[in-house]
C-alpha cells in the first residue's frame, strides 16, 4: 500500500532490531496496514526512553509512524501483548523466536498481508496458553505456507496424481508434497513420511485451530513432522534457520548438560 | 572528477564505520586534511595503539592491555573473588565500576543469545564461566541487559548453573529515577510491582 500520509497508526510485531547511532535502534516491523518495514526507534537504548519497553522483539504494539527522509520513524508505541508467560522460560522464547523468524524470512517489504499479521499475532496467543507447543507451530508453519502460496500437496501424489492411500509414503520438498510409494522410491530427494505422521499433517492442513488442538501425535511422530516441515521450510527459504537449533538445544537442556549434533536439514 | 586517492581510501575507511554514512565520511575525512594541529598523526597513534597495544584478560575476558595476561580487576588483592558479576560487553563492566558499589569480579561474555540472529551458546564466553566456577565462588550476579535477549542469556546460564552450590542472582529491574508509570510497558511494571520493597519508615 502506498503510504500517502506522513504518519500513520497501525498495530504492528516486532520482528527484530539492530543497534544504530548512539542510542538507536533499527527494528524489522510485521505491520497490519504496511506489511514488513524497517523503522528507527529513536532514543531507546536509553533506560528512560518511553517506547523501548514496547519495542522488544515479539511485541504486539500500536505504533505511531512517521515518514522520515529514508526511513520510517517510531514516534509512539504503546504495548497491546507483550506475551510476558512466553518470556519467562526459554522454551517459549524459542517458540516465538520460531514465529517470528518464518515471518521475516518469508516475506518482502513493503507487500501488506494482514492475514499473515493475524495468523502470527494468534499462534503467539496460542502459545501462552498451550499444553503441547510443538502442534501451534506445525498448525502455524501450515497456515503460513497457505496464506504464501507453498501449501503442501498431502492429498494426491505430486506425481502421478493418484490419491494417497493409508500406508508410509515419500514427501518431495522439490514436487512440493507427498509422493505415492512408486514415484517416490524413484524420485531423487524424496524422504519417506510414515502414515502417521502424514495422517496429522493432513488433519492439521484442513482442520481449524480448535479442531486440530485436539490431535495428540505421540513424540516420535511430533518429531518426524518437525524434521519434515523443517526439510520443506529450508528448501523453499534456500538456506537454514537459526531458531530450530536454539529449540533443540533448550530441549536438551532439561536431560543433559551436554548439547546434542544438531539434526541435519537436508 | 575523482577525488585523490588518499582521501577517497579514508573515506572509505570511515563509511565502513557504524552509524557513519558517505556524508559524514568525506566531512570527517576533509575535516582532517584541513587542520594544521596534531589531530590527524594524534588519530593515526591511538589507532595503531588500539589494536596493539590491547588484548583480552585470561580470566574475566575484558579488555585489558597487551602486556598484562589478566586484567587489573582480576588481579587487585582487595576484590571479592567468591562474587562474578556476568556482563554482555566490555562498556558494562566500565558502568558498573562507576557505581563504586561493587567489589567482586566480572566475567564478559562478549554477546547475548539471540536465537532469530543465530548467536548460540558457543558465540559467548559461556563455557569458561562454567570453568571459573571451581575456584570457590559463591554467587553470580546476571547483569545482562533487561532485554528479550539479555533474559534470555540469563534464562539460559541460571538454567546450566541450578545444579551447582553457587547462588545464582539476577539485578532487579523496575521504574527508572525520573521515569514516568504511565508510559512505562506491562513488563516493567510488572517486574516493578513483583519486586516491590518494604518501605522503612524513618
């Protein structure tokens, strides 16, 4: 949306910020009305300043924009959500640092899409209160790619159309979902997903969040579609995410001290 | 027209500097080659010196200078040494000594966690502040910014140490001298009300 106006006001997610200046900062913003863009936060290194508080990372905040000569700049901020039960342990650090990073990786400046603001805004609320997680992020990671254009085929095979029946089949990041055993077996790149696994995907892909919440996957299979939806996530992005390592490591921090070889991507 | 290459090189220099734009550059750089005093060969000396003539101490990982192995801290016999303080930066240890309230020792970490950023656990000074625990310290004091970050390192380092006898403390965080409790966030009003204290009735 072309901004016509030299301020405006508009619910916005904090998504990340760099230190710039004396005392600035420059934050990664998912805004309602814009879309992603960049905007200076003036002054809130300062433990005075008034906005900092309302500028952490995962924020959910109305700001006041201004247009600046470059740059948008943060005249007013006042915090809707801060998500406070998510910062008080790592794991749901981890998870919302998960949210926002499909976010900012997955989109263009400038390109508004106030579902894409919503969905985030929901799964961080979903989070607060959730008992298992893990199935907010596959529900997130799956609504996302839908509201981007990459959802998944978990119906019929990529490749000879034929419809999936019940038994272990192949995913194909390249083919952009599931393949039958026949074309998979013969496919370069395709890794096998059992039943199960792809049985809660589907579920998941078509059910609404209140619907899928019932799902109780056991945790071998919360791993499989971890590492399957990482596998397609990667492929698409072109590069790894930070955040799934973080995860793991917090995860392990409950067992051992030591941290575990980080499961590869590819 | 090209500018001569001398200066276009420290303009250059400068614009890879941060917070500094090509403008600011060549009004430094022009800045420079106009004056007649010792600023220029003065800048030159402490530049050179910068990197030379400093390097990390051994045990708490400040700066200190090249000749030293630990720094003054480490090594000052009237300091704590059952107390670390745990810093993200060099300029935090330099706050906290201008308070003259503290008398312990510090550890840098040198970052924060950040997991959108991709700084983990081995980017930071983290394992060798578990290494320094042997050497009877009592408490360590997490001094890391009040930020998402900064709580998440603290998180993270409170997290390695429960299984140790070393208490583990956090600095308290609240309403700024000065501030304002109607602009302040649902965060530090928060931490605010949950750390309230006891007001001495004098």
């Amino acid at each position: 949306m072309p901004l016509r106006e030299r301020t405006i006001r508009t619910p916005a997610l904090v998504l990340r910020h760099r230190e710039i200046g004396e005392a600035d900062r420059l934050l990664v913003l998912y805004t309602e009305q814009l879309g992603k863009i960049h905007a200076i936060a003036k002054g809130v290194r300062k433990l005075k300043s008034r906005k900092a508080g309302h500028l952490e990372p995962f924020t959910h905040s109305t700001l006041q924009l201004a247009k600046g000569r470059d740059l948008m700049i943060i005249t007013q901020a006042e915090t809707l959500n801060a998500f406070l039960p998510l910062r008080e342990n790592l794991a749901g650090v981890g998870h919302a640092s998960y949210v926002i990073e499909l976010i900012d990786r997955f989109t263009y400046e400038n390109e508004e899409n106030p579902r894409i603001f919503h969905l985030a805004i929901r799964t961080l609320e979903r989070l607060q209160r959730a008992k298992d997680p893990l199935l907010v992020l596959r529900f997130y990671e799956l609504r996302l790619l839908d509201l981007l254009g990459f959802r998944p085929e978990l119906q019929q095979c990529g490749l000879c159309q034929a419809e999936i029946k019940a038994q272990d089949q192949y995913f194909s990041a390249e083919r952009g979902g599931v393949l039958c055993p026949n074309c998979g077996r013969s496919t370069p790149g395709a890794r096998p997903i059992s039943m199960e696994a792809l049985r809660y995907l589907r579920h998941l892909q078509r059910s609404n969040f209140q619907q899928a919440s019932v799902a109780r996957p056991r945790p071998e299979i919360h791993t499989e579609m971890e590492i399957l939806m990482q596998h397609y996530l990667t492929y698409l992005l072109e590069r790894n995410l930070n955040t799934p390592s973080f995860i793991r490591k917090i995860r392990h921090l409950d067992t051992t001290d030591h941290v575990p070889p980080a499961i590869e991507n590819d | 027209m090209q500018l001569p290459e001398p200066v276009q090189k420290l303009i250059d220099a400068f614009s890879r500097l941060p917070g500094i734009g090509p403008k600011t550059a060549s009004r430094l750089a022009f800045y420079l080659l106009r004056t007649t005093d010792d600023t220029a060969p003065a800048l030159a000396e402490a530049l050179q010196a910068l990197k030379a003539n400093t390097s990390l101490c051994r045990v708490c990982f400040n700066i200190t200078l090249s000749d030293r192995e630990i720094c003054e801290i480490c090594d000052d016999p009237r300091r704590d040494r059952s107390v670390i303080c745990v810093v993200e930066e060099p300029l935090d240890v330099f706050a906290l000594e201008r308070t003259g309230g503290y008398s312990g020792l510090y550890h840098v970490l040198h970052g924060v966690l950040s997991p959108i950023e991709g700084i983990g656990v081995d980017d930071l000074r983290i394992q060798e502040l578990l290494d320094r625990l042997k050497e009877n310290v009592t408490e360590i004091i997490l001094a890391t910014n009040p930020s998402m970050e900064g709580d998440a390192t603290a998180m993270y380092l409170g997290r390695r140490l429960a299984g140790s006898k070393v208490r583990v403390t956090r600095l308290a965080r609240g309403l700024p001298v000065g501030g304002d409790l109607e602009y302040a966030d649902q965060n530090t009003l928060k931490r605010a009300l949950d750390g309230r204290q006891t007001l001495e009735r004098g």
